[in-house]
C-alpha cells in the first residue's frame, strides 16, 4: 500500500513510531533520572542510619542488608535506563539542525551506548577511538546513524557464537573515518544501510557497507573534516 508520494504503508508508520517515540523520550528523561538520584538517596539515608544506630533498629541486621542489596540493584537499573534515555534525548533533541564541525568520537560513544542493549554478554565488543579533528555532521542524526550501524552489527555478531563487533574511528586525508563491523552471521536488511546513507550524504559524507552471509557485516562512514 503507497500514499502520497510514493511512500510505502511501512515507511509511514515507522516515521509516525518514531515521531511519537520521540516525544515520549523527551518527556521521560527528567523522571527517570529523578527516580535514580532519590535511589540513591535512600540508599545514603540507610548507610547513615545503620552506620550511626547504637541500639536495636526497627528491622533485623540481615532484613536491611537484605533491603540495601535490593535498593542498590534498583538504583543500578535506573541508572542504565537514565543513561540510555539521557543519551537518546541529546540525539532527538536536535534533529533537523544543520550540519556543523561535530567532535566524532563523543558522537560515536553516544551511539553505542544507545544500542548496547542488543549486545549482550556472548558478543565481544571493541571499541578504538583514535583522535580525530571536527567532521561536518549533525550530532544527533550521526549519533543514530551510529547505533542503526551498531544494532545491526550486533544482531549479526549474536546469531553466531563466539563473533566480536568492532567500532573504530580514524582520520584520514581531509576525512574522519567511522568502521564499523562484525564476523558474525551477516545478517541485515539494505534499507537500513540506504537509510544511512541519505542522512550521510546531505553532508557531504558517504556510507558504505556490506553485508555478506556468514561473514559479518560492514560499515564505513566517511565523514569531511571542516579544519
């Protein structure tokens, strides 16, 4: 099914997903990092109150070591969603904006913290950022054309056991290069790669990849210097 302008039934609902995603990120950022900070907060409270009791305490030694561990694992879960809807939000909030010299590196740790979800403990992951100067990019679109590459290249390395995925960054002649790869089971859909691409290339930039089955996928991201 195409509506206007040729555009596929698929493709509009992915835009309007995204849309609304978008929003809901925006607005969940400030709770979810307040749910954390108080986290830790009652976590504080507690080690001062055990540290500072002289006498019996309303609940037994081991109920509230018992209760700290579990306040401690909540806080480390509210601090990785914190960190991975802080993340998302830096790279939404300004979407549109025109291009200008990005820092590369910071921009490519942002993207892979927002598609480590998907990469699990039996996929080994390296990541080499070298120095680099400013790319022509804008930050938040680089960052999700990042973890799209990421993503899938983790979905390539965990359907084979025992592959790695590798992020990498490196400057050549009047570029900044960003690779990005896995040998894994060379699984992924060229949409995604097409994707990139147009976002890329209104840059001045150009994406090339390969996906090859049961050899791993491929990314290169080629990015102008702007110094």
């Amino acid at each position: 099914m195409r509506g206007e302008g040729g555009k596929s039934q698929q493709v509009a609902l992915a835009e309007l997903a995204g849309a609304v995603a978008a929003e809901l990120v925006l607005d969940l950022a400030a709770p979810v990092s307040g749910a954390r900070d108080r986290l830790a907060l009652v976590i504080d409270h507690l080690d001062r109150h055990v540290a500072a009791s002289t006498g019996p305490t309303p609940y037994p030694w081991k109920a509230l070591g018992g209760l700290r561990q579990d306040l401690a694992s909540a806080y480390f879960e509210a601090t990785t969603a914190a960190r991975r809807i802080e993340d998302l939000r830096a790279a939404l909030i300004g979407l549109g904006a025109p291009p200008s010299p990005t820092a590369v590196g910071e921009v490519v740790e942002i993207g892979v913290h927002l598609a480590s979800h998907r990469i699990g403990d039996k996929v080994e992951l390296l990541v080499d950022l070298g120095v680099t100067p400013p790319a022509r990019a804008e930050r938040g679109a680089l960052a999700l054309v990042v973890a799209r590459a990421v993503l899938v290249s983790a979905h390539s390395a965990a359907a084979a056991p025992g592959s790695a995925l590798s992020v990498r960054t490196r400057a050549e002649a009047d570029a900044v290069v960003i690779s990005i790869g896995d040998n894994g089971a060379g699984v992924g859909d060229g949409a995604v790669v097409e994707a990139m691409a147009v976002v890329v290339d209104s840059w001045g930039g150009r994406v090339d990849a390969a996906i090859t089955t049961d050899v791993g996928c491929v990314f290169e991201i080629r990015l102008v210097t702007t110094s």
